[in-house]
C-alpha cells in the first residue's frame, strides 16, 4: 500500500482525535501552531479494500434494476429448476443463510427421490413481484454463480473475513418481452468498478416495505424478515448487498471484540443499511448521494474506526444509526440535513440528542462548529454503526493544499474545511476561524493561506499500515456449465 502522509495531536495519542470525545479546537495544539507530536498512522484506501472501512456507499437498499422498475421480492412459490435439460417444479423455495435453498423431485428407475437444489440455485427460475404487490409477477432465472472475495470485507479480524464462503453473488436475468429478439437480459445493471460483484446479486431474508401510516405523513420504513411467502434481491450496488460484503451478513452470530459476548449481526446488518443511506429519518429516503465515500464502523469493533489521515478526502464526524434511523447527526452527510427531514426527526430535548432546532444547528454549521447537543458521545447505547462523512462538503482536500485557483478563468475560489475533518483542521480554524467559515465575497474559505499555516504548524510524516495479514489460497470453480470465476479463502497468518 502506498505511503500516505498524517498526523496525531499530543492529546490523542494513537487515536483518532473524534474518538477522545474533546472539542476539536480545544484538543489540537498548544500556543505554539507547532506544537503538534506526530505519530505514524494506517494508510487507507476510499473504496472499502482495507480493514478499517473507508468505502463507499450507495443511494439505495436494493441497487438499481437493469431497465428501471420498482424493487422486488422473491416468492417462494412457483419456482422451476433446469437440470441436464430437464425441468422440475421446485418446493420449499428459500433464502438461506445468504443463498438459495429448496428441493425437488426427480424420478431414478421406479422410485421418486427428493433432492436439494444443485449449486445453491443455479438453474432456478423464480417468480418476483414487487414490494408494494402492486403489479404483476414476473419470472427471472438464476443463470450462474460465484463467490465473493475478501476485497469488500472490512472486517478486523481474518477470522471474519468469510465472503469466499458464504456470500454468493449471483447472475439473474430478465425476460425482456419488449425486445424484438426476446432475450433475456441481466436484471442489474454492471457499470463496473466491481470485478467480482459487478452486474450480480444477492439473496436476502428481508426487504424494506413503507409501513401504513395517514397520507399527510410520510411512511416509516421496516425491515420485513418473517414472510413465509417472499425473501429479498438486492444487486450488488444496492446497500444490502455493500453491507453483507462489508461484513454485516444478517445469517451469522459472532462473539463481540468488545463485550466477549455473541451478537446476532442482523441489526448490525439492518443499522448498516441505514447508514450508508444516509436514512436519517427511517423512511427510506437518502440523503447521499452514489459512492460518496464513508468511514463505516459499529459498537463492537468487528469494523474499527479508521485511523485520521491526513490524505483527501479527510473525514468529517456525521452521524449514528439503530434499525430504525438516525440516533445522533452531527453533521448531514451534503451541508445539512434537509429541513423537512429535521422537522419530521425531531423529538424533545430529553428524549433524544438529535433534538436540536434547525437555527441552533445551521448556525453551528455556518460557524465551522459541531451542533451543541448532538456529539455522538451523548447519545448513549442505542447507537449500534456510526459514520464519518467523506462527501467533500466538509474536507474537499487535504489541509497543506487548497482549492483555491486564482490562474483559471474565472479565479477558482476556494472551499470551506470544517473543524471536524481532523486536527490538523481543528488547529488552523482555531487560529484562523475564517477558514472554516462559508466562502463569501468578503472572504471565507480554504485559501493558500490556510494551507500554508497547516503546513507550518502539522508535521507530516508517512504512514505505516497496521492491516492485519490474512493469507489467502485462490481455487478457480466451476458453477452451472459456466466458469464461476475465483474463488479466494481466507485463513488466518
């Protein structure tokens, strides 16, 4: 991995400086802006291939469907399976443990003999409608399969890093009645920038359905995981796809870092969802925006907080989730949370640290400041994922350079950096406040004279990356006719 360059304050150690739960300026430097110890820190990489979790994230749960149309779910009747050219009637047709599960009868001599789906399901066409079982049911088929690798596990332990044995990705394809050809056509979209995942899907236990609510008042979302009739899709570039990769698969239960104790992983899967979302409210709607990257962590340490670098982008502290929507936001993960979602969040003072009025909160945002009342640190246990924002509303570059252009035509002016994205930030704003503070025309902004002061006042030595070694063998596989492409285990050093 490439040498990156960062920095730690005297106050914080070998930590990062959100996670001594002090006021930035007030942790960053002494008297003297020199006054900085320097440590060696993780080097990380933005889309998710390190163990501590800067990935990027995804607008929704389900990914986008090749062609449009509403997100669908799995029945678990009428279900076929091709074998040796042959078709059978499929039972019991299920989601398990991640992939597809049933049997079906097959004749050998004079008896029948009931047999398990060949490959976990390829070969199966399903019957899909869509969520709001509003619309017809449409038939797709399970064309190949293969598993993932540990590139999009974040896990901290090799021990974890499972995805070359349980998280199968599969090919499906539509029937496309439209086409003068009548081809099938692969249900997800495959823009690319997954090698391994890229245009497939994975089977879920649940799907996310609007709960019934009055029509003046927007629906909550739930996360439906006991229809004995239905079980979830989600394409790769959907969230519930990222965060079975990333680690959180909702089948496992796995002994806590922290507490030593079992944890079942589907709220941590379900929490997850809502984080990468950006679904402050719990109502499926996200305020992100496609691969905007994030730092991605929980409550148990299986994903670890990454270490502050002093590479762009930094990371600004957001927010927090349970399985049903924002605990805490400190910062929105674009500006700021949009008002109508704050108007429908809000709660009391005494009853959640999210309760802050939307003035107070845009006018800490405005002055380069956390909102009082809402610091993560207050909002107690309910908080299982937590966020870090890499959008670039909030730390568009490193802070020893600047956005600012005066060469171009027109000058390229430069953008705000908020307090928050590291210490080094929290320093040069305390010291010059101005360049955390909106751009305007009487000044604001980022400029060259910002980074020359970060530049004089933060040593910048090269980091050393701590990522655990987790040896991997490599086994080509060959799945339903097709090359299923590799297949990597993980074990530990």
């Amino acid at each position: 991995m490439n040498d990156v360059y960062s920095r730690i304050p005297r106050t914080c150690a070998a930590l990062a400086l959100a996670a001594c739960g002090a006021d930035p300026a007030a942790d960053a430097l002494g008297d003297d802006p020199g006054d900085i110890l320097e440590a060696r820190q993780l080097a990380q990489a933005v889309q998710g291939r390190t163990a501590q979790g800067r990935t990027a994230q995804g607008r929704t749960a389900l990914g986008e469907l090749a062609g449009g149309g509403p997100p669908v779910k799995v029945m678990t009747s009428g279900a076929t399976v091709t074998v040796d050219g042959i078709t059978y009637s499929v039972s019991r047709l299920t989601w398990q443990n991640g992939k597809l599960s049933g049997t079906y009868r097959v004749r050998r001599g004079l008896l029948w003999q009931t047999v398990p789906l060949p490959n976990d399901g390829v070969g199966v066409s399903f019957k899909v409608q869509p969520i709001d079982g509003m619309g017809p049911e449409e038939t797709l088929r399970v064309v190949s399969k293969v598993m993932d690798t540990n590139d999009a596990n974040l896990m901290a332990s090799c021990a974890h890093r499972t995805n070359p044995e349980d998280v199968h990705l599969y090919n499906i394809q539509r029937f496309d009645s439209k086409d003068s050809k009548e081809t099938w056509k692969d249900l997800c979209d495959a823009p690319g920038g997954d090698a391994v995942g890229s245009g497939r899907a994975v089977f879920t236990k649940g799907y996310w359905k609007k709960q019934p609510v009055d029509p003046d008042v927007i629906p909550k979302t739930d996360y439906e995981d006991q229809d004995p009739n239905a079980f979830g899709l989600a394409c790769w570039d959907g969230v519930a796809a990222k965060c079975a990769r990333w680690g959180y698969k909702e089948w496992q239960t796995l002994t806590s870092p922290k507490t030593g104790k079992p944890v079942e992983m589907r709220s941590l899967f379900i929490a997850c969802q809502r984080a990468a979302m950006a679904d402050y409210c719990g109502t499926g709607e996200s305020f992100t925006q496609e691969n905007t990257p994030i730092d991605i962590w929980d409550t148990h340490n299986f994903i670890q907080k990454s270490d502050e670098a002093i590479t762009s982008p930094m990371f600004a502290e957001e927010s927090s989730f349970d399985e049903s929507k924002a605990v805490c936001v400190e910062a929105s993960r674009y500006e700021r949370m949009p008002k109508f979602c704050q108007d429908r969040c809000s709660r009391p003072r005494e009853e959640t640290a999210m309760s802050v009025c939307l003035e107070e909160y845009e006018l800490a945002v405005d002055l380069g400041q956390k909102p009082p009342v809402i610091d993560r640190s207050t909002c107690g246990d309910a908080q299982l994922i937590f966020v870090d924002t890499g959008s670039g509303d909030y730390c568009p570059h490193s802070p020893a350079t600047t956005h600012e252009d005066p060469y171009t035509s027109p000058p390229t002016p430069p953008k705000r950096m908020y307090k928050s994205c590291n210490s080094c930030t929290a320093a040069v704003c305390r010291d010059y406040p101005s360049c955390c503070h909106p751009v305007t025309p009487e000044g604001g902004g980022w400029t060259s004279a910002c980074a020359e002061a970060a530049q004089r006042g933060c040593l910048y030595v090269p980091a050393v990356s701590t990522r655990p070694f987790c040896r991997a063998d490599t086994v080509t596989s060959q799945m339903g006719g097709t090359l299923g492409g590799t297949m990597i285990g993980s074990m530990l050093p």
